[in-house]
C-alpha cells in the first residue's frame, strides 16, 4: 500500500497540488522512474550474474556517488 502524498505548506504550490488531483494526475510523479519493462529487471539479473565481483562493487560505488552527489 502506497502513501498518500505530503500536502505542500504553500499555498501556491497547494493550489497546483489540488488542481492536479483533480485532473486525475498523481502530483509529482513525473519525474518518478516507471517500472513499464519487466524485460528489464531479467536484464538487469543477467548482467549482474555476468559480472565479477570486483566490477559489481566499482559500479556500485559509481552509482553510490552519484546518488550522494545528487542529494547533496
């Protein structure tokens, strides 16, 4: 079960927010990745499987950094 998105504290930004949940869009969601390819979890398995150790953890570190990057 999903939880329903936090009402923002600005009123301008309330308005859009209503605004959108009465055209039936789910308000900020469009930046959100969709899981529409289930190939792509099988994918993703295989690459995974095909990696050794050492190149797993270099590309785990690489998407650590730049998920620390982007919050930051």
């Amino acid at each position: 079960m999903t939880k329903p998105p936090k009402r923002p504290r600005d009123q301008m930004q309330l308005a859009k927010f209503i605004g959108e949940i009465a055209v039936s869009e789910t308000p900020g969601d469009k930046d959100a990745p969709s899981a529409a390819d289930p190939a792509a979890v099988k994918r993703g398995k295989a690459r995974a499987a095909k990696l050794g150790p050492r190149k797993r953890k270099a590309i785990a570190k690489k998407a650590a950094r730049a998920r620390w990057k982007r919050n930051s």
